[in-house]
C-alpha cells in the first residue's frame, strides 16, 4: 500500500435513524497514519461515523473501503454482496475503539479485560498475552493496577485500560469517541497524554472526536467540521481554528470558546 | 402415648426424596432456563418459536395435570416412567419455564455498550455472549434464581399424589398411622421452612462471592 493511497475512503453514505438524516451523502477519506480530528455540534453525525467503521451501526447506502477492501460488501463473482458476519470480522481486525464511556467489562480485572479478546481471536497462550498485556498497561502507566477490578478505579484509569485493551488486538486504525468528555477536568490530561504517546510510538491512523479544541488543534493533521451529517469545513488546525472560513464553523467556534474551552 | 422416634425416622426419609426431587428437579430446571431462555434471544425463528411454546405451555398449565400426564399418561404411548423420573421431569420442566424469562430478562439488562465493546473487540456472537455478557447477567438471574429454587422446592409435595414418598406423603402415612395430624404436619411445615431458608442462604452467599469487585458503579 502505497503512501499516496487511502487508508479509509468514504463514498457518498447516508444513515437515518428513523425519519433524521445523521449523515446525507458523506465523503471522505484518511491516509495511513493520518491523526483526524472530528468536530462539530452535538447530532452533527461525528461520532456516528466511527459507529459506522467500527460496524456498530450500518449504512444506509453508499460504500466504505478500508485499504481497498469494501467494509460492508464482499465481491463474489464480480458481485457486490452485503458482508456476512465472517467478512465484518475480517475487517474489524484493523479498527479498534475507545468509548466515551469505557465499556470495559466490570466483571474481568484490568489485566483480563485487555487479555480477553486477543486470547479468544487470535487463540494465543495465556502466558504470551499476558506479558503483553503488561506491557501495554505499562505504556498506559496502568501496570501496577493490573489485578485491580474495573470498579476500584477512577475514570481517567479506566479509560487509559480501555486504550490498552483496544491495543491488544493491534489495529490499525484506531477510532477514539469524546474519550475525555465523560472525565473530571482533572483526569483529562492523564489521558491525552496516552494518546501522545501513541501518537509518537506507533504508526496507527487516528479518527478522534473530541470537544477538547486545544488538544485536536495541537494533535489533528487535519480537523473536519461537521455539521448536520456534512463536512462543513476542513483543513490543517491552524486554518480551521485561527481562521475558519464558513459562518458555521466560526459560530461552533465562538460558542465553545465561551463555554471556557482553550484553543 | 406414640414412638414417635420410628414415625420421625420416617419422615426424615421423605425429606431426602424431598432434596433428592429439588436438586434434580432444580438441575433440569437450570439448563431447561438456558436453554429456552436463550432460545427466546435467537436470531432464529424456528428456536424463538420452540422456546417461546414451551415456555408457554409449561407456564399456563397446571403443575399436578404436568405429573400426572408424565406419570399416567406418557406410558400409555411407551414411555415408562418411575415415579422419581416423573416427579423430576415435571418439576425441572415446570421451573425451567419461569426460570428462562429469568434468563431472557437478566440478559436483556445487560447494557447495550456491554455489546458494543464486544463487537469493538471483534469477539464472535457467542465469545462475547459466554464471556461477558453471561457472566455478568448470572448475578442478575441468582436472586430470581433462589425463589425459583423456593417455588420448586415447595412445589415437590404433588409428587405425593403419584405414590413417591416425600416429605408430605411420609407425613399423610404417620398421621394415617398415628392418627395424630398435628404432630406430623407441624414438623414437615418446619422442614420445609428450613430447606427454604438453606436455599435463600445458599444462593445469597453465592451472590456476594460473583459480586465480589463489583459495586454496580457504570465502568
């Protein structure tokens, strides 16, 4: 795969729950190792987005390639057809996701909620998984809570686990939804700070939705605008932040900074 | 002036058939709840529509015409049951019904993100089904579970009606007997009470242990 192609490139999708249009004929695309920030108001349809790439909810119409392979068609003999469950689990082998709300499993301690998924897909011994486990808890600075049941730990920790636990699965890309937006102010850097991190030490392509506008200013090579299921604006931070050109994008801008956001 | 150390022995034997009938019936009972419990959640119509009458069925008829149909009528067509066999078939299969919607229901609680970090994760239906949510829908059933367990129990005395001695048919033969209906029926209310009681502490303890790093906080 060369430098110059796509890693995710969206054609023309829609999705409706119901009578609402979250997203109206949306393209766009993603290189490899490109670190996206997605923003826009609330019901803007970010966040459906990776809903979608991560096959959570499906599309309406319109089509999905990640690296060149259709997301929810498979080609037999020339034809498109709907992917089965056995394609989807092909393909969610190179996306992971981090919750807004963790989602780790209260039930497993920290070191079997990243252990789980990977022994059970990809059937390696316990021993190997947990000594890699480990040393993703480490990167995360979760290791000495290792054996620490979900429950006994702040939100800021859970989710740096639940970054762990999407790592052990090695996607490729990876898709992170408002994953500070449910954290006391105090614990949000914790887990910026992992995602620099991630940023600096591994190649994975990144799709952040985020209302942290300091953050995907400094981090985003390219931050999107949506508004009502469209990509509104889009550009390197500097353009969209300092200087964005459309109404509706300086007015989202206005009201978050004065709702005391940093940009 | 009555022996009754002979008559107490006597009942003491229909209290083992009693526990024998309610951890056998309480067995067939669990895996009939999983499995039409299950089956209700099916992606499959023919399994929906399997458990749903069943479940049906085994809930809106009567418990005593259930034995009695094991007992009196399936020999008629070749099935040849000891009274033992019937009373658990009728037991186990009668609880089983309630005991599944326990089960539907208990899984259905289990919250939507529960699933979604399992498909995230790529684990296949039933991985993310035995592994996660499962187990975590248990600890909803076990409280269900135990007055399952309770209704059973207290349901076993309808075996007496088909001849196998219980704890109410060996209490029927010393008040036959003795004469005596206060003596026999009194001590046979006791025990049952106190089964009862050693089942709801059985599965309370069993509870704290699964709950144990669980507080019910969202994680």
């Amino acid at each position: 795969m060369s430098a110059t192609t796509p890693i995710i490139k969206i054609d023309g999708i829609s999705k409706s729950f119901g009578s609402f249009k979250v997203l109206d004929g949306l393209s766009m695309q993603v290189m490899p190792r490109e670190k996206l920030a997605l923003i826009g108001p609330s019901g803007s349809g970010k966040t459906t987005i990776l809903r979608i790439l991560m096959t959570l909810e499906r599309i309406d119409g319109g089509h999905i390639q990640i690296e060149g392979e259709q997301l929810y068609h498979m080609e037999r003999n020339g034809q498109l057809l709907p992917a089965d469950e056995r394609h989807l689990a092909r393909m969610r082998q190179k996306i992971g996701m981090v919750f807004q709300l963790f989602n780790l499993f209260p039930h497993k301690s920290v070191i079997d909620n990243v252990t789980l998924a990977p022994m059970l897909t990809k059937g390696t011994p316990r021993a190997a998984e947990q000594k890699r486990a480990m040393e993703l808890l480490d990167m995360v600075g979760m290791a000495d809570k290792a054996k620490a049941m979900p429950a006994q730990l702040s939100g800021g920790q859970k989710q740096r686990v639940a970054i762990a636990r999407a790592l052990a699965l090695q996607p490729k890309i990876m898709l992170f939804d408002e994953v500070t937006s449910a954290l006391d102010p105090e614990l949000v850097e914790e887990v910026l700070n992992v995602l620099w991190r991630l940023c600096a030490e591994t190649d994975m392509t990144m799709l952040l939705v985020t209302h942290e506008m300091g953050f995907a200013h400094d981090f985003a090579d390219r931050v999107l605008f949506f508004d009502r299921g469209r990509i509104v604006e889009e550009g390197k931070p500097d353009e969209i932040f300092r200087n964005p050109k459309q109404e509706r994008t300086q007015g989202f801008l206005k009201k978050i900074i004065a709702a005391g956001h940093r940009v | 002036m009555t022996q009754w150390s002979g008559y107490f022995g006597l009942i003491m034997q229909g209290a083992l058939v009693t526990i024998e009938l309610t951890l056998m019936g309480s067995v067939l009972a669990l895996v009939m709840a999983f499995l039409a419990g299950m089956g209700r959640l099916s992606r499959f119509f023919v399994l929906r529509a399997l458990a749903t009458a069943y479940i049906e069925f085994f809930r809106g008829t009567s418990i005593f015409v259930q034995l009695f149909f094991a007992y009196f009528v399936l020999p008629l067509v070749g099935f040849e049951l000891t009274p033992l066999q019937a009373g658990v078939l009728a037991l186990g299969l009668n609880v089983g019904a309630y005991a599944a919607e326990v089960v539907r229901g208990a899984v259905q609680s289990i919250g939507r993100e529960q699933h979604e970090a399992c498909i995230a994760l790529n684990l296949g239906r039933w991985q993310g089904m035995r592994h996660v949510i499962l187990p975590q829908a248990f600890l909803v059933m076990l409280p269900t579970f135990g007055n399952n367990a309770i209704e059973l129990l207290k349901a076993t005395s309808v075996v007496s009606l088909i001849s196998l001695a219980d704890l109410t048919f060996q209490a029927q033969v010393v008040r036959a007997q003795t004469g005596n209906t206060m003596v026999p029926f009194t001590t046979i209310l006791v025990i049952y009470f106190i089964l009862a009681l050693l089942i709801s502490w059985g599965v309370r303890s069993l509870e704290r242990r699964m709950a144990r790093g669980l507080d019910g906080v969202r994680v």
